[in-house]
C-alpha cells in the first residue's frame, strides 16, 4: 500500500510540473477572462557597447554634425555654392573669353575716367612719349547671376579668365597696353570694371620755327580695335592730366577732341620753358657775336687779334656741333635760330661769324 501511495504521488508531481511547463510555453486558450495568462519571452543579453555604434543616441544635439561643403560637380545643383570662390570657379566654366555678342552686335566700352601723363618730348624726333591710364566698365551678360541663389554682389574673377576690351592710340609709332592689376570686378548684372594702362609714343609735328619760344598742340587718337559690324564703341567720360612738367617742355592742358566720328582725340598743349634754352643756346650765341665784335678793336700787329680769332672760330665750331644735336632737322617749320646759324641743310649759313 506504501509503494502505491509513494506511486501516486510521484505521478501527481509529475503531471503537475507538465501542466505548469504547457502553461509557461504555450498559453492556455480557453482561459477565464479573469485570469490572464503571463508570457514572459527572454531576450539575448545585449552589449553595452553596440547601442552607442549601432544607433544614434536619442539625445545627441544634431546642431554639432558639420555642414556639407559646396561642390561644382556635375548633376549638382548651381545654387549649392555658397562662397566667392565657388562661384568664381562657376562663372570661368563658362569660358567667357570672346567679345560679347547681343542682338545689336555692338559693345560700348565706357570710359568714365582717363588719367593723361606726359613722360618726355623728344626735340631731337619730335616725339611725344604719353602714358594714359583709363577706367573701363563694359557689360557681359554671361558673367551675371541670381542674387536669390547667391548672396553675392560681386565678385572678383581673374583677367586672363574674361574677355577684356583694346585701347590703341592709332597715331603711335609704339604703343602697349597692359592691365593695372592681375583682377577685375564683376557684379551681378553683368557688369564688369577693369584699368588699363597705356604707353604710347607718337609722332608730333610741333612747330619749332620760334624755338626756344615754341608752342603747339599734339593730337593723341585713341580707338579701340574697330567700330564696324560686330565692335565697339567709346564713351569717354572726364580727362585729368597729372605732371604737366617734363625737361625742357611743359603740357599746359589735356582735353577731349573729337575730329572724326570713329576716332577720339587728346589735344595736348605744349609749351617750352624758355629759361633753360635760353641759357643753354642763346646766352652761348650772344657771347660769341660779342666776342667777335671785340675782337676788331685789338692791334693787327703783334698776332695778339689772329690768336683770338683762331680760338672764336673753335668755340663757335663746337657750339655749332652742339646746336645740331639739339635741333631738329626734318621739321616743316624748322627753328630760326638754325636757318641763321647752320643753314637749311645743317651746313654754316653764309655771312655768319666763319
């Protein structure tokens, strides 16, 4: 009876334990609403670690990520630059480097202001040598932009890079034109400013028949590269002339003249300082007329008279060589001093102190 009873009750606890397992794995379905079944699912241990790599914490500030830097690549959107630079870069891709072409097919070049200098006079040639430095402000609508996608106004763009206007002075023997700086200045409506500088050396007819009391005018032509079809025009503005004293010559004014429809002139007035030639050439020539005059009043006898004459006749020689240096020669209207002095063909005149 013992063993039946240990039998039981080893047979009680075992089903008992089953039902308590089903009843852990498998819910009961046909439970009382009264008594919910508690499922409970364990997870796998988690490492500490792998939450902070594998997913952004919740509270992280989003504010310290950096920003994306602008690109020009391609299939991007323009408007993704936000710097000078970006949109330098943006502008030279267009290759902006022949004249700009609109429906009218004529470019105005404006010249708002023009510095004139007077480097030298060459007396001897009749050259004037001038150096001009002009303002040029034109407009390229390929250069300009949105300013809703860019917050720019302007920009700086590399002159090599943009199309650039030619001044030339067309009555110049030699003339350059070189950029006062490496840059230019462009907005965003297109316009672009720029200086220039130009050196030029031109042929001046003045007319020196009262040297050293001259005074004449010196035209100087500025054009740029042609005004027919497709080409440009010139629109001057104001005209400042800035060291007007040179050596022996000083330019008394600069102004705007213009003699034909397709060409711009600078009238130079030009005058010398008598001072200086004076001293230099007609002082010389004075004493030596008066020396010669002199020279009658000494004794024949004696050699003392034949001495004298020898050494005016040198001195005049030599004064002779250097007056031929200074004036020139091929001028229309050739000073008088040297038709009296040394004749036409730069040879003595007659009747002078040889």
């Amino acid at each position: 009876m013992k063993k039946r009873e240990q039998t039981s009750q080893t047979a009680a606890v075992s089903q008992g334990a089953l039902m308590w397992h089903q009843s852990i794995t498998h819910p009961v379905r046909n439970a009382p609403a009264s008594c919910p079944q508690r499922v409970e699912v364990r997870r796998p241990a988690e490492c500490p670690h792998c939450r902070s790599v594998t997913q952004p914490a919740e509270n992280q500030n989003t504010s310290t990520r950096l920003p994306r830097r602008p690109s020009l690549i391609s299939g991007q959107s323009e408007s993704a630059c936000r710097s000078r630079r970006c949109l330098a870069k943006m502008l030279i891709a267009k290759t902006p480097l022949s004249q700009p072409q609109e429906d009218n097919c004529t470019q105005t070049i404006s010249v708002p202001f023009m510095e004139y200098q007077t480097l030298s006079v060459d007396t001897k040639n009749l050259r004037l040598i001038s150096r001009l430095q002009a303002a040029l402000i034109w407009t390229d609508l390929e250069l300009s932009w949105n300013t809703s996608d860019y917050e720019y106004d302007e920009v700086i763009l590399p002159v090599t890079k943009v199309w650039t206007p030619e001044l030339h002075v067309t009555n110049g023997i030699k003339t350059s034109m070189k950029h006062s700086s490496q840059d230019l200045l462009v907005y965003s409506n297109g316009t672009v400013k720029h200086n220039v500088i130009i050196n030029a050396e031109i042929n001046c007819e003045v007319n020196l028949f009262n040297y050293p009391f001259a005074f004449d005018e010196c035209p100087v032509a500025i054009q740029a590269w042609t005004n027919d079809g497709c080409g440009t025009d010139l629109n001057l503005g104001t005209l400042k002339m800035v060291d007007g004293t040179h050596g022996d010559w000083q330019t008394e004014s600069a102004d705007y003249q213009k003699q034909r429809d397709d060409r711009n002139y600078i009238m130079v007035s030009l005058s010398i300082k008598y001072l200086n030639p004076f001293i230099t050439l007609m002082l010389p020539s004075i004493l030596l007329i008066l020396a010669d005059m002199i020279s009658f009043s000494l004794p024949l006898t004696g050699g003392e008279r034949n001495s004298f004459k020898v050494t005016l006749v040198l001195s005049f020689t030599m004064f002779l060589i250097i007056l031929n240096d200074m004036l020139p020669g091929d001028s229309k209207c050739s000073p008088v001093i040297r038709q009296s002095l040394l004749g036409r063909n730069g040879h003595p005149a007659h009747g002078s102190a040889l």
